[in-house]
C-alpha cells in the first residue's frame, strides 16, 4: 500500500509523480504495489499522520487487497508508525525508512555499508520502543520494572557505542580518501552528479568505454565509480560516478554519504546531469542544487548537462536549447547515450573547461632534458614546438601543480603564467 498526504501547496500533477516515484522506489525494494491512498493535509494529524478517517478507510482497503506493509510518502514521528502499526496490524514504512533500506541491500563498497549502517542506526535509535511493542504485553507486578523498558535501555547503549565506531571507521575513510585524491591532483577532476536515473552511470560508460552495471531503476548505483576519459585534445580527465540524489533524500543519509560525495568536492567541475525527458526535470534540478548546497558544493563550478535527449522531438529539443541559453548563466550540453556520437557536446564542453582551467604558456626546455619534455607532453595539451638548437621552446596548456614543479627544476625557464 502506498499512501500519500500532500500539502495543499502541491499541485495535482506533482502529487501524482510524487506517488509514482515512491512506487519506483518500492519496485526497486522489491515490493508489488496493489493499491495507492492520497489524503491531501493542512497539516499531519499527531495520531496517524493522515485523518483517523482516513486511517480506518487505509485498513479495509489492506485488507481488501491483502497488502503486507504501506509505506507513507513522507516521514513519521516514531508515535505515529507505531500507531498505525497497531491499528493496521501489518508493517509500516516512511520514505526515509523504504530508501535505507534499498540503500543496505545495494551497498557493495565496505564504506558504502558503512555509510548505510550508520545512517540506519542513527534513525533506528528514537525509533526503538516502536520495535520493542511486541514485549507490551508482560507486566511487571508492583515494585518491578518492565523487562521491555530494560531492554530498549540497553539496546540504546549498544546503539550508542556502534554508532561511535561506524563514525570513527568512516574517518579512517575519509583520510585514506584525502590520501587518493593528492596522487590524483594533477589530473583534471570531474565529479557527476544528479538525480537518482538521470543517466550519470550510462554516460559515464559512454565517455569512457567501461564497463558499469546500469539498469532502469532508482539508485541502481549507490557506490562511487571513477574512470580515466582520454579527451580528443590530449588531456586526460578523471570522472567519477557519485550516488544520486532524490527529493526528500533522509539528512541522516546526507550526512553519513558526506565523506564519498567530498569527491565531488574535489572536483575541479561537477557535471549535474539532468534528464531531459522528464516533464519536471527542473524540480528535479532545483532538489539536486539543494543537496549540494547542504553539502557546501556550491562554490564548485557547474556545468549542466541534458541528458536522454534522444527521447525528445526535434521541435522539444529547440525549445528545450532556447530555454537554457536564456535562463541558466553555467554552460551547458546536450547528450545521448543511445546515439552514435551522443556525447559530442560534452566532450568539446570538457576540453573548453580543462583549456579555461589550465594557463596557455611558453615553457623553454634544455634540448638534452628529455624527462621535462617527457612531462609536459604527459600532462599538457602541447599547442607549438619550436626547436632553438640548445633549447626547446614547447607553447603548451599545463595543470598548476605541473607548473608549480616545472618552476622549482633548474634550467626551466616558463612564461605566460602567474
């Protein structure tokens, strides 16, 4: 059972995808849906969230259709989920609790499951006396202690302590994360981001050649992938594939997701991939800018790029170019993952961004000095050579800490950069 309780500010059609996307989320969990509720709330009743009407007309309707769980669009207080547990009689769900939990099932990375664990934890702990209903029916006589109440005590303890050392093992991560990321500082770091099935890990495979496990369905990724895309002009860049977002994304998960989503930060450009097919792609776009927001990811530069453009006319496309031309101040491109030559645009977008980023200078090279010239063809984009007898005079577009090390190598003589 699915049930929603928009707010009045929601419109009808918002409602309805809303609706539809928690039924994505439950098919990707593995549930059947056999039925949709949809209350529209002012404000959530204290007791079951939607009307206590409401609530009843929910039961018959689970009975009637033999539904095993419902699972409510937005998240409960723990009273509510265990009101409701006792007045339904079979398990409810919130959102929050329905993402965790396809979050636990496709973490494959250790750290990932531990991001996952943690996360879990941290929303479990308010929410315990809810799983210990079960011991409500031993009563203690006078002078005596549920054993229910003793042990929820203590499962809170143990709780405490787990939630301490997934903290602890995830800055274990995090440092040996820092320590990756100086080896890779002098490559060109891009970072996709986006919606959950805007098509990052498809376009990654496209710009790339890999191989990347891809299917049609919410977070069919949840663990960060990076692959190494020899870009036409000769530089190397480094993408890597993050976690997608999704409306109403649990800020616990946020949290814990920080130390894999500081790839992002690291980035020298994010890429925000937008699916262009979706009727409310700038919803989704508004609720991806939010999350890197939280994340304080808006100081990196963004380029946007519309993906899955195949899926619309000719005509949708135009209007779709016009629109962004006059609306968004970054840079943009448009893609397709299922056509020859699709990622046409992004790739001259990523050259136009490694150009801007990377100094066109004059570096001037002892001719018997091989392993700098060696350098510079590695790790810039040679534009001119001119050989000069005693020296070699190479024109070329370098990374700043190639530069930064050419400058401390005696007999190197570099021009054009500050």
């Amino acid at each position: 059972m699915l049930v929603g309780a928009p707010t009045p500010d929601v419109s009808s059609e918002e409602a309805d995808e809303h609706i539809e996307e928690l039924g994505r989320l439950a098919d990707t969990a593995g549930a059947n849906v056999v039925a949709v509720l949809v209350q529209r709330l002012d404000t959530p009743h204290p007791r079951y969230f939607i009307g206590e009407g409401k609530a009843r007309q929910l039961k018959q309707l689970i009975e009637e259709r033999g539904a095993t769980v419902a699972i409510f669009d937005d998240e409960l207080a723990p009273a509510q989920g265990k009101n409701l547990e006792d007045l339904l009689g079979i398990r409810v769900l919130d959102r929050t609790e329905l993402i965790l939990d396809i979050f636990a099932t496709r973490a494959r990375t250790n750290e990932a499951q531990l991001q996952v664990g943690l996360a879990q934890l941290e929303y479990l702990l308010p929410r315990l006396k809810r799983m210990w209903t079960h011991l409500s029916r031993i009563r203690g006589g006078i002078g005596l202690r549920g054993p229910g109440e003793t042990q929820i005590e203590t499962d809170r303890r143990i709780i405490g302590r787990r939630i301490a050392d997934l903290r602890q093992k995830l800055q274990v991560v995090a440092r040996r994360r820092a320590t990756q990321r100086k080896g890779r500082s002098r490559e060109f770091q891009v970072a996709l981001v986006g919606y959950t099935n805007a098509g990052k890990s498809s376009l990654l495979r496209k710009l790339s050649g890999a191989e990347l496990f891809i299917e049609d369905r919410l977070f069919a990724t949840l663990d960060p992938a990076t692959r190494q895309v020899e870009l036409p002009m000769g530089a190397r860049v480094l993408v890597t594939d993050t976690v997608g977002f999704i409306r109403k994304l649990p800020h616990d998960l946020v949290a814990s997701f920080r130390a894999t989503l500081e790839e992002a930060g690291e980035a020298n450009l994010l890429l925000h991939v937008i699916d262009a097919s979706h009727p409310r792609w700038a919803e989704q776009k508004a609720v991806v800018e939010e999350v890197l927001e939280e994340l304080d990811l808006e100081d990196v530069p963004v380029a946007l790029v519309f993906n899955k453009v195949d899926q619309l006319t000719h005509e949708e496309e135009e209007s779709l170019r016009r629109h962004v031309r006059g609306t968004y101040p970054e840079p943009a491109a448009f893609t397709s993952t299922m056509e020859e030559g699709g990622a046409a645009e992004l790739i001259s977008l990523l050259e136009d961004q490694v150009r801007r980023q990377r100094p066109e200078v004059e570096v001037l090279i002892p001719a018997v000095d091989g392993e700098t010239l060696a350098t510079v063809y590695r790790e810039g984009e040679v534009i001119r050579r001119e050989d000069l007898g005693a020296s070699i005079s190479l024109t070329a577009r370098l990374p700043p800490p190639t530069l930064g090390r050419l400058r401390q190598r005696q007999g190197i003589q570099i021009n054009g950069a500050a």
